[in-house]
C-alpha cells in the first residue's frame, strides 16, 4: 500500500464580473475535490490536519463537507 498524503491543489476559474481568481482544494491519489475555498491558507490548514491525524480517504468528502459548514456564516442569520 503506498503512503500518499493530501495535496493542496489550485485551479483558475474565470468569472465575468470578478475575472479570473483562484480556488483551492484537496488531492488525495487520484481522488480530488476542488473548489472548496479561496482561502489558500485555509486550504492549507485542513490538508495539514487531514495529514497529521492521517485521515482514510474514505472521509475525505465528509472531512471537507464538516469543513465547508463550519467555514461558512451562510445559516448565522438564521440562529
């Protein structure tokens, strides 16, 4: 079994009113999810975790979904 980590990856999207901007995400093998912040640093802070705790790739997806909701103000209105 080979010992892969977590990767950071950074893709280019363009947008008409905002140009083009970079996002980050995670690589794991050949599993990857990108788009999840355009926060470089934070991107960063959860490869490294995911890597120090040595998380499966099999939580992966629910790892950045955890993420995503706690990052993210959208629902603090709402409490």
């Amino acid at each position: 079994m080979l010992n892969r980590k977590y990767e950071l990856v950074a893709t280019t999207k363009i947008c008409e009113k905002h140009g083009h901007y970079t996002v980050y995400g995670i690589r794991h093998g050949s599993n990857s999810i990108l788009d999840i912040s355009v926060d470089k640093i934070k991107v960063e802070c959860l490869v490294a975790q995911m890597n120090a705790y040595g998380l499966s790739p099999l939580h992966m997806r629910d790892c950045v979904e955890d993420f995503i909701a706690e990052d993210s103000d959208f629902f603090s209105s709402y409490i």
